[in-house]
C-alpha cells in the first residue's frame, strides 16, 4: 500500500527517491503503468493549481481520470468519505486524490481502503504534494538543504504548508524561521524560531511566503490590506535586502498587494510559476510511487469477498 | 434505436442477453466499437455510484466522453430538455445517459432523438441499470430467479429501485415481497405482497434494503433515527434471522445505523459493494447494446436534413 | 502566437482560410498535433453549446482536456484571470479556451500570455467561433457572402453576436439589415441599416434571429412572450414571406415562441441545428490555427525565465 498522508510519515530517503523520480519526469522521463488504470480526484475545497496538477500528472502518465463533482455526489445526500471512497473502490478506481476541509480525514481510511489515497490537503493539517514541490524548486536552486535557512512567512497557524515544510526542512538539515503577526504564531509547531519579518528576509536563502486568507482575518487583524502589506509583507523595500541568490516562494493563489507586492510576483527572484511546473513532476512522482506499492485491487475481477 | 428507458420495455430474453454481456465483461471480456465514439452524461440530479459508474464503463468501452454540467449548462437559461439532448446530437455525440428529477422525462426524446437515450433514473419513475445490477448480482448468486423470494424493505411508494425491480422480478419467476411502515406502501405496484419486516427478513433468499431519505421523510414519520432502525430496519438481531445462504441487498449511499446497520454493511451475507462492481459490467453491456443497435447519426458527416 | 479574440482582428484572407478548414474537417479530414497537448475550457458563463462543442473539437484532434471548473476553482479565493491563466501556462497547458461575463477580458492576457488564448465569448462583447460558424453555414449555402442579404434580428444592443457578425459580413461583401425594438438598438454598430421586422425577413436571404434575455429584458420592455412574439419574432405568418431558397439562422438556446415560433425551429428552412454540427468545425479550425501558430511553451521543459 502506497498512500501518502503526510511528509512526516516518510522517510529521508523516501523523500528524497520522490525529488529524484520528479526531477527525472522534468526531463522528460517517460514511464507508464503496466496496464490501464484509473483515478478519481475528489475535492470537497476550491482548487486551481493543485487539482489542474493532478489532472496533468494523471494525463501525462496515461491514467484515465473518473471526474468527481463533489457537489454533485452522493455526499450531498450524507454519504460517509469512508463510503464514498469504497465505492469507487468497488467500480474499479486504482487510486483517488482526496482534498478535505476536515483535519486528518484520512485516518478513516489509513487502515480500510484498499487503493492507495493520495493528500492533497486536510483542513489546517497536510499538504505532502505541495511540500515535496517546494522542496524540489530549493533543491533545484541550491542543490542541497543542509545550511540552508528558510523564512516561512505569513499566517503560521492556519497552514497546512507552514506545519508540513517545517517539520522536514528541519529533517532534511536546513534552518527554519517564522514570522507571523502575534495572533498567527503556532505554539504546537515546535519546527521554527519566529523573528521579525526583516530579519527574516534579510537571513532567509528561500523566503517561503504564506497566502493570506484576507477574507477571514482582515476584520479580525483590524489592518487594511495596505497596513498588513507595509507590516508583514514582503515589500519592494524589504526585497532589496534579501541574500544575493536567495529565492521567493509562494504556494499560491497570490493576494498581490498583500503578503507580497505585485511586482515581485514574476521578478528575477520569484520561483513561485515555476513552482507550479514543479508540483507537475513531484505528482507524477507520487502517483508512480502509488501505483507501484500498491495497486491492490488486483482482485478487481475476482469474486468478491468481505473485508 | 436502442433506447432504455425502462426494463418493462425489454423482453426476458433481452434481459437475459443483457445479463449475459456483463457476465462476459466481468470476466473481462474486451469489446470496443468500430470507430471512435462520443457519449455524455447529463446528470440533473446528484449522483455519486450511478455516474461513476458510467464514467467507468464508457472508458473501458473506450468510448470518449463529453462532459456535461447541468449546473453550468443553457437549461440554467431555460433551454429545454430536448434541446438540449437535439444539441449534443447535432455536435457529434453519439449516445447520452441521462438522470433527470422528472417522471418520465424521456416521453419527450422518445421519438424525436436519433441517437440512443440511456435513463440513468427519472424521478420517482424507473431506473433500468440499477434493476439490472441487481438481477446480475442475485443471478451470481443462485444462479436462477425462479422460485427465489426476495424482500424490497423500506420507502416502497418513492423508490424507482422498487418499481423497476418488482415487476422484472415477477416476470423473471422470482416472489417479491414488500415491507414497508404504512405511509410508505404502494397502492400503485401490484408486483409484491406486503408483509411486516420479521416476516420478510426470515423468507427471503435476497434482502433488498432501500435507501430511507431521512432528510425528507424523518418528521413526517415521527420517528428518530434509532427508533425507525428498530421497527423497519435491518437490525443485527433480525439479520441473525435470515436464511442459510440468503444475502443483503442495498442501492446505496447507505444510511447507517437506519435502514441497516452499520456492521451489516460489510458482513458476509452483504453484496453491497459487489452490486457497485457489477454496475460498472451491466452498464458497459446496456452502452454496447445501444452502440450496436442504433448508431443512427452515422449521418452526421452528410448534408443536414430536415427531420 | 495564434490567440483568437475578435474576428476583426483578421484579415479576409485568414478568416477565409479558417472557413476552408473547417470545411474539409466537416468532410472528414483527419489532423492531429505533432505531439500530445493539452488544453483547458475556462469558462465563467454557463454554457451547452459553445463549451461542449469545444470539448468536441478538442478530442477529434486528439488534444488532452484538463477540466476547469470556475466555480471550484482559486478564482474563488479572489485570484485573477491573469494569473489563473499563468498558473496554467505554468503546469503544461498549451492553450485556453475562456467565455468570461467582463467584456474584453482578453486585454489583460493578450501580450502577458504565451500560449493561445481562444474567445469563447466575452460579456456583451465578441464571440468569434459563433461568427465563423454562422459564415460557414451562409458560405455551405450561398456559396459567397457577395450581394447576400443578412437580418440580423432582436437584442441587438446587448449581443457579441450581432457585434462580431455585423463587422466581418460587411467586410465579406454581404448587406447587414437590423432589426430591433427601439430599446435595443445600437448606436455604436455602424454596420447595418435599422428596418422594421417585416422589410427585414422579406429582403433576408439569411434571417438570423438572436436570443431574447427574457429573463432580464421581459419588464423592461412592458411585453408579454406572446406580445413580444407578435411585434417582433419570425412568426409563421411572417415566415411565409421569406425569399424563396432564404434560410433562418439563431445561435441559440432558442426561445420557442419567442423570438422564433416553435414550429420554425426545425423547419425546412432552418439551419439551427446545423449551425452546431459546424461549430464543432471551425472550433477545429481555430484549434489547428492556435496550435501550429504558436505553442511557444516548447520552453516547458527548460530552466524557468523570468518574463
């Protein structure tokens, strides 16, 4: 069984076997399933990128995609995630995809479904695709992660980026600091030493900025956009004291203005559209590795027999 | 033409052809059509198992598949039914399944559209690939219908499951009984006798389970979910009464703990997610039925004709 | 770079060689990329025709779709056009497809984007696929666009329809006659000649009839269906006047009794429906165009520039 739930669950070396497989799929590495398979995308939360990516990642290696509307599923009509998934089990999905609003939706079905299940974000919980890209996009920069200090920057305690990049950038040897308004700090992430926002940029070789999600905190914060960006974003200003070679990332969708001013967005430093071209090959990536440890319903023309 | 709008229409030894294709395709049989062929799916109704399980089939026909959103389509504009269906026609698609909240949406295509309409359930009308999984997965299991008896438990009056499933049991030599709480029967099905849920549970070789739309029709009852568990359900006591060899039926999504309970779901006797798998064989026999009867826009390339 | 936004942004001599085109499409003519591509149907408006047709297109040339769905998507989080497109461009797509409510949209991606952008229709603004498909239909008929009369009838102020149209039959040598309650005229299209409906559908060799908003307009303009019908729609009565060998077009939904009576629809005289089955051409015409003018992400698998 080859499920992928969190980075945390995987080893160094598991890690590190996924950039190469995904550095490899960037230079046009072809690889594809021994026989037709089949995967479903179920995103129960908006997505542009992480979705679009899957979607390509499957295409490229020749899987067929069963759409999912999830506003048009039975869920509508209170089926359980569990039920939902063993059904599409049952049609003869080889794998699915699966973002959640809830935190850790997946521990219902870590030890019950049969296919390999795929995170492609849980709640405030885990984002592995999105880690494993931006660490793919430093380790096409700097080659290595040891020595490397990494400024994670923004809204801490709401992002399933911030928990799942810190805890391996740390494994992997680099260094790791927040900055974050007071009431964005993450007690329970013990990954990160929280400095101001200048001495972040200043000292950070990858600047890894946040999404601000404007559209919950902005009253809660009292701030303007422009207030939050002159105080917590990265500003033109800021930007020209950022290391010689350091690099901008941002997970995106990009608030422009806001945790980062427009016009660095698609400057020399930014990363952030390459990023995207990058969660392509680490999706290929983890989709191989899926379909390689684990496609289990082999038994899909069997008889049937009770779990 | 090789519509299907309800298995009334078939004759037992269509059926029977029918149940013979998803055998064969179950075990793999391979058949593609003659050239390549476009099919869409309009679902106007929620629908997690049903469209999936299309999706599934028409790629492993090989069929290509032209998505459809009824949200996002010109009925929003009030376009109608057959406009819409006459559209899809005049763009090349060459067959479409549809799920519509209408009794009997299909009159209107019934003699006005050339390629082949596939009812994936009208409204409280019928719903033929369901039947159809079903008469599969009971055939599977004893191998014959005659002399069998199988119980349909639940909200007889709304289900198409239980319309459509009566009458072809009947006409396939089976003994159909129904249990139902008394706002639920059905003056209109002749095709059952009405007995109480013991009665029905200890005779039957096949338990038929509904889907009770709680949502809908809690209130009403007056009853909450543990008490319509205890006097309609499947509870674990009254499963302990069924009969050697006997098995569970159930259309899903399941309601857990109500119309079953939730251990029974995946117990030994349960073919719930065996009927899934087979809904994918059956519907890949009911679109190669329709392929090869009646591919009539073969005109398509031609000069357009006044119909 | 082949981006479609406006036919008046081409000359005669490209608009005839799209026509030329879809013309061999139409009579079977096979073409396909030179190697797999990927393409994405962006589309904001609710749409049957215009995006299945696409959809259409887009598989009998062998390209890959990766589904969009606007309202599941980061647009939602307040991304913009802009960078939704770029974050297409950046995981792998080679060309988008958008309908989009903000007339000309296009502007903010015309020399930002590097991959084909194809019109599907923008606010009350242009809709060139519907164009060539409504010339490809008067050509398959008349043959030229010389001396041919052409009434264009109904909203003509709020339609990209009439916009688009008007321009490229007057460049093509044709005669634009409008026709429209008062509220609907438009002052700012200087090519065609207000007459009443009458003088309209009996000089007409080509009646093309546009859709009412009824929903929108119906108060505004004080009229019933019925009133609005009798004053300004193709009533039987009126049709009766038509030129012998005149054809009636409308890009439809239609509103039967409306702007058109119901019988009208799929009369001898109609090419409604075959206005779709030559959508589905000239969409492969312009896909064809896009892809051999300019899949300038051939960089894709480079080392990321800045712009």
């Amino acid at each position: 069984m080859a499920h992928l739930f969190t980075l945390s669950e995987l080893s160094v070396t598991e890690i590190t076997q996924l950039l190469e497989d995904a550095e490899q799929f960037g230079k046009g590495y072809f690889w594809r399933p021994p026989k037709p398979m089949f995967v479903a995308n179920l995103f129960f939360e908006p997505s542009t990128r992480t979705k679009c990516s899957f979607e390509m990642a499957e295409r490229k290696l020749g899987l067929h995609v069963i759409p999912f509307d999830a506003d048009m599923s039975s869920v509508q009509k209170g089926e359980t995630l569990y039920d939902t998934v063993r059904t599409l089990e049952s049609i003869g999905v080889n794998a699915v995809v699966i973002r959640h609003w809830e935190d850790a939706y997946f521990e219902s079905l870590r030890h019950a479904i049969r296919i390999p299940v795929i995170n492609a974000g849980d709640g405030c919980g885990h984002h592995p695709t999105q880690s494993l890209l931006d660490l793919l996009t430093i380790r096409q920069e700097f080659g290595t992660f040891e020595r490397l200090t990494v400024a994670i920057i923004g809204d801490i305690r709401h992002s399933r980026v911030a928990r799942s990049n810190a805890e391996v950038l740390t494994r992997l040897g680099a260094t790791v600091l927040f900055s974050s308004p007071e009431e964005w700090k993450d007690e329970a992430n013990p990954y990160g030493t929280y400095v101001d926002i200048d001495t972040a940029v200043a000292e950070a070789d990858v600047v890894m900025l946040l999404r601000i999600q404007h559209e919950r905190h902005e009253e809660k914060m009292g701030l303007t956009k422009e207030q939050y960006h002159a105080r917590y974003g990265l500003t033109l200003e800021r930007a020209e004291k950022m290391k010689e070679n350091s690099i901008i990332l941002h997970p995106a969708p990009v608030n422009r203005g806001v945790e980062i001013a427009s016009e660095l967005v698609e400057s020399e430093r930014s990363r952030i559209f390459k990023q995207m071209e990058n969660g392509v090959y680490v999706r290929m990536a983890v989709l191989k590795r899926a379909i390689e440890g684990g496609m289990t319903n082999g038994s899909y023309f069997k008889k049937w027999k009770v779990v």
